[in-house]
RNA sequence: GGCGGCAUAGCCAAGAGGCUAAGGCGACGGUCUGCAAAACCGUUAUCCCCGGUUCGAGUCCGGGUGCCGCCUCCA
C-alpha cells in the first residue's frame, strides 16, 4: 500500500452545481456520455470541433484509467436550417443532411477524433421520440394544438435550475424578441413536434404528418442508448439555454426527478480576432479551412491548449499579398490595401490568413515530434543496458504529473505544460551522454517514449509517425507561402557543395538568399536540411 | 433589465488558503557551431482596484471598475 501515491478521483465541473465534483458514475468501473452532436446542413466550424473534441479527449482519458465508457454522439439531421437549406438548393433535406453528416466525419477524422460507439440520428428515433411526447402529453406536460404539441412550461417545476433562470422574470422578456405564436398556453412554451408544412419532409404521428421539434430527439435518443439516467452530457455553453434546460423538462418531467444527466459539461467558444464568431461579421472559419491551412493535428493541439470551460480566441492576421502589409478590419473588408493600395479578392485574403496562436501550437507540435523522432533513433541504434540505472527526474515525473492535471477537470492545459521539462530533459540527453550514467540515459530515453506513448493516446496528439507528420508541416507551408520547394532543395545543394569546398563566403551568400525566402539551413557533419525560420 | 463567466509578466496560459506564483511564445545573455540553425542552460510577475475573513489569500466574502457570454437559430 503506498497511500501517498494514490491518485486523486477525478474531478470533472457540473453546470448545473456550478462547482466541481469527484466523477462518480451510476454504475461503477461505467461510464455513459450523450453529446450534441451537428445539426448538418453546411460544412462544419470551429467551433463544432472544439465541442466534439471535448468530449472525444474525456472518452480516451476515461478509457485510460480504466473505464468502460459507452460514448453516443447524435447527428441532428432534421432541422429547420437544413430544410431552408435544401429548398436553396433543390435537393431533398434528408440527402443535404447526409452529404454533410459524411463531410463531417471527414474532418473529425482528420482532427483524429474518435467515432463514437453509437451515433444515432434523428430520422431512425421517430418511434421514441413519438413515444415520449405522447407520455409527456399523458402527464399533463405537453399539449396538441392543430398538430403542433407544445411543452407546457409552467407544469415542469424544476424549470430553469441548468441556466439559473427563473420563470417569472423570463415572462416578462418573452415576446419583446419572438414573435410569440398565440396558439400557445405561455410564451415559454416550446415545439416537441411541429406540423408539416407544404414541402417540408414529414412522418406520420397522432398529431398528424409532422417532424420533432429541436429538443426532443436529444432526450429521446439519450434515454435509448443509454438509459434514462447516465453520467455526462457535453455540448457548447450555448446550449445551456434553452436546449438542456428543455431536454432536462422533457427527460425529466417523462422519468422522473432524479432521471437524466449526472454531470452536465458544457465547453467555451471560440472566439476569431476577438469576436464571437459569425458568419455576419466575416469572422466565421470552417475546420475545412483551417485543416487545409496547416496540419490538422496542429489545430487539435491548438484547442487542447486551453482549458475547456474558457473562450478561445484565434488571433488572426491578414497579410497583403502583394506587399505583406498587415490589413485592419475595414482593409480586409474593402480588400484594398492601405500600404500599396493592391486590390485583393476576399477568397485570395482568405487562403492566406494567418492565425498566430495556432502557428505557435504547431511549432512547438513540430518541437515534440522532432524529440520523438530522435528518442526513437536513439534507442533503434544505441546499445539496451545490462543493469538498472535511475530514471531522470523530470522524466519519471511526467506521466503522474501529466495524469494529475486530467484527473482535474480535464486541464489539457495544464496536463501540456507538464510535458515542457521532460522535453527539455529528453533532448538534453539526446545532445550529449555528459554527466550521466550510460545506463540512466538510456533507461529515461526509454521511458520517455514510451510516457510520451501514454499521453499521445490519452490526447489523440503526437501518435502520428514523425517523419511524415514533419514532411507534410512543411509541405503545406510551403503551399501556404507559395514556396517551390524543388528551388530551395537546389540552392540548398549548391550551399553544400561550397562548404564542402570550404568558400564560407559563397555557403554564407547562399543562407541569406535562403533566408530572404523564409528558409534557414541546419548543417550537420553528414548532410544539410532546411526548414522554415 | 435578468442570469452567468472572466480579469495572473510584452503576448498566450495553468494555478479550487500555506514550500521560492507551472508552462509556452517573444526578448535578452550563454553553451554548441567556420558562420548559423536546431538543441540545451540562465534571466524576464507579487496576481484589475478598495475593504473584509484568516496565523496565512492570486485562491474565500463584500463593494467597485473593465471585458465577455446567454436571455432569439447558434458549439
């Protein structure tokens, strides 16, 4: 027994308490997750990712202190914007919501995300879901009104405890922003199910031809796959009102008081130069654009450098093309710039945007896989000790201290930085055997790989091969910067062959010309490689 | 107007009362190098303001100030 070493329970923040809790789950050793999923009608931002990523970061950890987690992850693919959006462009809502549901787990998959165990969609429920607004109906909860049911708020008592709201004040705000529809008993009364309207896809109820209101199938399709009652429900701090706070009136008012979600997680936004973002204002970036831009694990590893309760803000920065020149905002907007008056299409300033806190993530990415790289060239060719040696310090620390920041509400944050000294500490030992024990230097090299294993599987970064994850960072910044990469390969050969020569003046040319395109030279006894300054 | 959150170094960001306030970026100094780069080492903060609780507060309470979010579809 070694009760100093125990480790804490994990500790994972509750909305609805306001606090942080010791994660205890219904049944021991299980855990179950319901998250929002996308509703599908376009290509997917930013933000979704964080909000998938979130809980895709919770299941690896939980899975790696040894839970059996059941992850359900839905797909809203019935949905006023998704109908809007099929009518634009004249193809049927259920075909749209597909086409975009398979674009979606594109980008998850690139951002290395797992699929869930169960992603179910709303079009394969409607059985439940009818289910549950009849029982709702059935207790007095809800009510029909020309094929519409509604929820009758005022007879849920618990209203408003998730987002701290209580009912009277919220009447007297209702109807100064909606339009309130005066079929309804109140105005905070919402939609479980809504009547078709002409053209509109529909299936058949007691109520009459119709589909779900918003709230419903989360509700409904939590309870099927995963019970009435399980342990977390995610979703994006937006979704606190109005709906988790529905889908726990629904839920609950169905099953009972102390039915539905143990913990409620609920991550920040993400923020573009600041702002909220939003497709009105311009700052809105699809995972798409971003992934095309630089590696998609940079992005993922970008998202985990914050805490994710807190806002995210990407920096952004929008060169000139012509000039480089930085454009403000009404430049951006006019795509003329004020420097050397060039006029830029929006599409040309948007392949070239910059985002500074992203590239600072993705260089210290291409600091770890380089460190991996050599661990794991070390240990292939150095001689294995016959004898046990002690573990560097900072190295046999990593993994607890590492597993220590997760168990506390997740704090990739922190959970990151803990991996700063062990770096260091591996690339010191990989540099030079000065000052330590043969033996402990291989033994912490080891280690390190293999902690360093551990954390990539738990974070879902640094598991790529290092050469490829390398070659394809700098391929992609070079397309980015419209380098031709077959030139520096040449001009850095020519360089070679003058320090072979040993003309410093002419090698020393070569580095600035090199430089001028962004590009610096490493020399080595063996060979010569570039990479970005 | 209601509710909630945040305010830590030039920038980003951990820190749920108690050793010298993590870490990253940047900057500066150093080691290494033909010169560099990479890598490593070192330097770079008393935590928005005021008051309170406490032996002790960045961490708790009250009051200010300033940002932000939600209250309408929104991750």
């Amino acid at each position: 027994m070694n009760d100093a070493a125990a480790p804490s329970p994990i500790q994972l923040h509750d909305t609805l308490l306001g606090k942080k809790c010791a994660l205890e789950t219904l049944t021991p050793g299980r855990v179950g997750i319901y998250c929002c999923g996308p509703t599908v009608y376009d290509l997917t931002h930013v933000g979704n990712a964080r909000a998938a990523l979130v809980p895709d970061v919770m299941v690896r950890f939980l899975r790696h202190e040894g839970y059996e987690v059941k992850y359900v992850r839905n797909i809203t693919d019935i949905d006023d914007k998704i109908i809007a959006r099929s009518q634009e462009a004249g193809v049927p809502a259920l075909e749209l919501a597909s086409r975009f549901a398979d674009e979606y787990h594109r980008d998850m998959a690139d951002l290395n995300l797992l699929p869930p165990d169960v992603e179910p969609r709303v079009q394969d429920h409607m059985a439940e879901i009818i289910v549950l607004v009849e029982s709702l109906v059935a207790k007095g909860l809800a009510y029909a009104v020309q094929g519409d049911v509604y929820y009758r708020v005022a007879a849920f008592k618990g209203y408003g405890k998730l987002s701290k709201r209580h009912l009277e004040e919220m009447l007297e705000g209702a109807g100064s922003r909606i339009e309130v529809d005066e079929r309804k008993e109140s105005p905070l009364d919402f939609a479980l199910w809504k009547a078709a309207k002409p053209g509109e896809p529909s299936w058949e109820s007691p109520w009459g031809p119709g589909r779900p209101g918003w709230h419903i199938e989360c509700s409904s399709m939590s309870s099927t796959h995963l019970g009435d009652s399980f342990d977390i429900h995610c979703g994006g701090r937006d979704l606190v009102f109005p709906h988790h706070e529905n889908e726990i009136a629904q839920s609950q008012g169905a099953h009972g008081d102390d039915t539905f979600a143990r913990f409620w997680v609920h991550n920040g936004f993400i923020n573009f130069a600041g702002e909220k973002m939003s497709k009105s204002l311009g700052n809105f970036f699809t995972t798409r654009e971003i992934t095309t831009l630089y590696p998609p694990e940079s992005l993922r590893c970008f998202l985990l450098t914050v805490h994710y309760r807190s806002g995210l803000n990407f920096e952004v920065e929008v060169p000139c093309p012509a000039c480089g020149a930085l454009l403000d905002k009404s430049a951006q907007e006019s795509g003329v710039c004020p420097a050397c008056g060039h006029q830029s299409e929006v599409e040309e300033l948007r392949r070239r945007v910059r985002f500074p806190g992203l590239e600072e993530s993705d260089g210290r990415l291409a600091y770890i896989y380089r460190t991996l790289r050599q661990a794991r060239a070390f240990l292939g060719t150095a001689k294995q000790p016959g004898s046990e040696a002690p573990v560097t310090e900072a190295i046999a620390g990593m993994l607890p201290a590492f597993l220590e920041h997760m168990r506390n509400d997740f704090n990739t944050s922190g959970a990151l930085g803990a991996l700063s000294k062990p770096l260091a500490e591996a690339n010191g030992l990989l540099a030079s055997g000065k000052g330590v024990d043969k033996a402990s230097r291989y033994l912490s090299l080891e280690r390190f790989a293999a902690d360093m294993g551990e954390v990539a599987r738990v974070l879902g970064c640094f598991e790529q091969d290092p050469d490829t994850w390398l070659q394809q960072r700098r391929d992609m910044k070079a397309a980015r910067l419209g380098l031709d990469t077959a030139h520096v390969d040449d001009l850095v050969r020519q360089r070679r062959e003058a320090r072979s020569a040993k003309d410093w003046d002419a090698a020393d040319a070569m580095r600035a010309k090199l430089a001028e395109l962004g590009v610096g030279v490493q020399d080595s006894a063996e060979d010569s490689v570039w990479d970005f300054l």
